[in-house]
C-alpha cells in the first residue's frame, strides 16, 4: 500500500489522508497543483520523501489542466506552480530537490505539449519507485546495525507514511523485525501533532512490532536506566557539516542520548543532504500556527488559559557531533562528516 498513488484513468493524485489516522484509514483525491500545495500546507502528508514526490505530481497536475497552447507558454505556468508547491513547507530539502528535477525535464526539446506533458509524468513515475528502491536500501544498511533483543526509541514517524512506501529510520526497524531479530520500540509521542503516537505506532501494530509509546520528556528517564540500546530519527534537511534537521525534539533526544553513551543515528536518503548550506543555522525552520499547541483537549477540558500564546517550531537542529552516523541508500557515514557527505551526495 502507496502513501500516494497516480490514478491514470482520472489523471488525478489519490493520497493516504494522515490527519484521519489512527482512527481510520482515509483517501483523498487531488485535482490541481493548489490542491498537491494544501496537502503539504495542511500536513494530509508528510514527511521529506513523500512531500516531494506529491510536489512532483503536482507539477504534472499543472501539466495535465494547462491551458497553454505553447511548449513556451506551459513552462511559464510550470515555474508559477513550482513557486506555489515550494512555499508551501520551507524546511524539507526534497521539497525544491523535486520540482527541479521536474523542470529540467521540463526544460528539454520536444515536438509537442503532449510530449512534454508525458516526460513529465514519466519522471514522476520515476521519482516514486526510486524512493521505495532507496527506502529498502537505507533499510538494508541500517538492518546491519540492528542487534537482536535491541529496544529503539524511534522519534515522530518514518514509515512507510513518510515516503512513497517502505519508509527509513522506521524502515530499518522493520527491515530488522522481517530478519528475523526481537525487537522492542519506545514511541515518542512527538507534539505537538503526534505523529508518533498516532502514525508510527499505527505502523508497528501492522507489521506486529512490539512498542510502547511514551512521552516526549520520558525519553531521557529510559536511556538513563539503561533501557535503550540505540535513537533511530530522520530528517527533512542535512547540512553540509551533518547538522541536520529534524521534527522538533530530535535535538533534545539526541543530547540525551549522547550524555548516557547511547548511539544515535539519523535515517535519510541522500537528496535530503544539502551541500549549499555549511551548517544547521542555514536552515529554515518552519514554524507553524500556535493553535497546534494551543487547542489541546484532556477529559473535554482545554488545558490552556484563554488568551495564551505558544510558538510552534517544526523542527530543530541537531549538531553533528551528537550523531554516531547517518544512515543512507549509499551505506552508513560517519564523522568527519564534511568530507564524507560530500562522497556519498556526488552523483545525486
């Protein structure tokens, strides 16, 4: 089962709706390029790999309903629809990695629209299968790491949710299940949108992976008792130096970690790696509404006093000298990370 899928006889996106989970399984169905930027605005999907490859089908959505009659004149509203998918998350290296793949394409000589139109789609297609071909390498390497009886704190999700299929940090943990290997899972719960508690643990229970979800704050409690042998998280954007952005909260987890000798890596496919920006302080951080903190219900009760106001980050920064290594479809790297990301990013 695709996170997303291109439905060819109506020529429209169908994705998984996360917001619906774990209560029900839910589709929805996009019809524009507009409607591919709410999505990702709006969080029906999520996670790096899975943003970019609906940003891509939503280029082919502006394709498909352009009334251009001119190869010239559907590449202008191409750049338009570009500039309105990549607005829509800031923090997520994919996200513009996607659409410039899509415009180079675009870039290309044909003999027709048609023609346009349908190398475009080709290169969505393409994008799509290459990610869960990634996915089960990344899955393949990090596997290896993995010992029998290992309990993991996994943070946010990872899944198969957050990619096109497969999925990475939680990916490697499935990987390992599948091998055969007793493993244990401690879910963060990750506010303030849960996507642990609502996504990832949905995700353990199909594959019949043993978890518990705890609290965000309870995760340090567990790797100072020793209970944790390994921190499995991903990431939305890696700096040149491998500072790397994560769902908030990664950067607490990973200094806990670090403080109780617990390894901690970071699962990501290489197009996450940004080589243009030297460290993590480059990276924009998204911040979202405050009533995603705010509106927060316990027994039907508000817990917050009327009038209050939050910040809400998306995501932090966790330096690179916290992280044993990062976990690619290339293989695992370690420090220094400078020289080593840049090895494993050439060629993307």
């Amino acid at each position: 089962m695709r996170t997303l899928e291109w439905e060819s006889s109506a020529q429209r996106l169908k994705l998984i709706d996360q917001r619906a989970l774990p209560s029900q399984l839910t589709y929805i169905y996009l019809n524009s390029f507009q409607e591919a930027a709410e999505a990702i605005r709006n969080m029906t999907v999520r996670g790096a790999p899975a943003i970019g490859v609906t940003a891509a089908f939503g280029m082919i959505l502006a394709a498909i309903h352009s009334k251009a009659t001119s190869i010239d004149a559907l590449r202008k509203e191409l750049v338009s629809a570009s500039q309105v998918l990549n607005a829509s998350r800031p923090t997520a290296v994919n996200l513009p990695w996607a659409l410039k793949r899509i415009m180079v394409v675009a870039g290309e000589e044909f003999a027709s629209i048609d023609e346009l139109r349908s190398a475009l789609l080709d290169e969505a297609f393409c994008m799509a299968d290459e990610d869960v071909a990634t996915n089960k390498a990344i899955s393949t390497f990090g596997a290896e790491l993995i010992d029998d009886g290992d309990t993991i704190i996994h943070h946010c999700n990872t899944g198969a949710l957050a990619t096109v299929d497969w999925g990475t940090a939680l990916g490697i943990i499935r990987m390992a299940h599948e091998q055969g290997k007793r493993i244990h899972v401690l879910v963060d719960e990750t506010r303030p949108r849960l996507q642990g508690a609502r996504l990832t643990a949905w995700e353990l229970a199909q594959y019949k992976i043993p978890y518990d979800i705890i609290s965000d704050n309870a995760a340090g409690y567990f790797l100072h008792k020793g209970e944790v042998n390994k921190v499995l998280f991903g990431g939305d954007r890696v700096a040149r130096n491998g500072d790397v952005a994560n769902k908030i909260g990664s950067y607490m987890l990973a200094l806990a970690a670090n403080a109780n000798k617990v390894p901690v890596y970071s699962v990501v496919p290489t197009s996450t790696i940004d080589l243009s920006l030297a460290n993590g302080d480059l990276i924009p951080i998204e911040e979202r509404d405050q009533d995603e903190v705010l509106d927060i219900q316990i027994h039907g009760q508000k817990v917050t006093p009327e009038g209050a106001s939050a910040r809400n980050p998306a995501f932090d920064v966790t330096p690179h000298h916290l992280l044993t290594g990062i976990i690619t479809e290339k293989g695992v790297i370690y420090p220094p990370f400078s020289k080593n990301l840049f090895k494993a990013a050439a060629g993307m």
